[in-house]
C-alpha cells in the first residue's frame, strides 16, 4: 500500500502542487513550464541509497522508483501537455 500512495504522491500530487503553486505565483513562460514538466520526474537513485543507507523502507522505495520509472511515458508527454497552460 505505501508503494501505490507513494507513486500516487509523486505521479499526481506533487505535479498538481506544482501546478497550483506556479498557477498562483502568477509565473509564466519557459522557466514555469520547465519547473512543472520537472516535478513529474520519477524518483531518483538517492532516494534508494538513503533508504538503503538508514536501512528504513529500502523495498518500498525502491517499489516507488520502478513505478514512477515504469509510468513515464504516460506522465511525461501529459505534463508536457498541461504545461501549454502556464504560458
């Protein structure tokens, strides 16, 4: 279950603070569209290493990393696609 709300959390929730955050802000243009696009990026290596060095959820964050990996060419060209309204 923490790797589903995880994944969730990073695939959705976090984008659409992003999102709502830049939308907000007022910021437009290439840097705010960049910004968006970026925070739906798959969880990176350290995120694995520190798990793995504090021996804490080490399965389930590496569970989290393979799946936001795995729904990238999904989530990738969508945020792509939601970023044209932050011009």
């Amino acid at each position: 279950m923490q790797v589903v709300l995880g994944s969730l959390v990073c695939l959705v929730v976090q984008p659409a603070l992003f999102f709502c955050m830049i939308k907000l802000a007022g910021l437009t243009g290439t840097m705010a569209q960049a910004t968006f696009v970026a925070s739906t990026m798959p969880t990176g290596t350290p995120s694995v290493l520190f798990a793995q060095q504090y021996r804490t959820l080490e399965a389930e964050t590496a569970g989290i990393m393979l799946i936001t990996t795995i729904a990238m060419p999904i989530v990738l060209p969508a945020s792509i696609a939601l970023s044209a309204y932050l011009r």
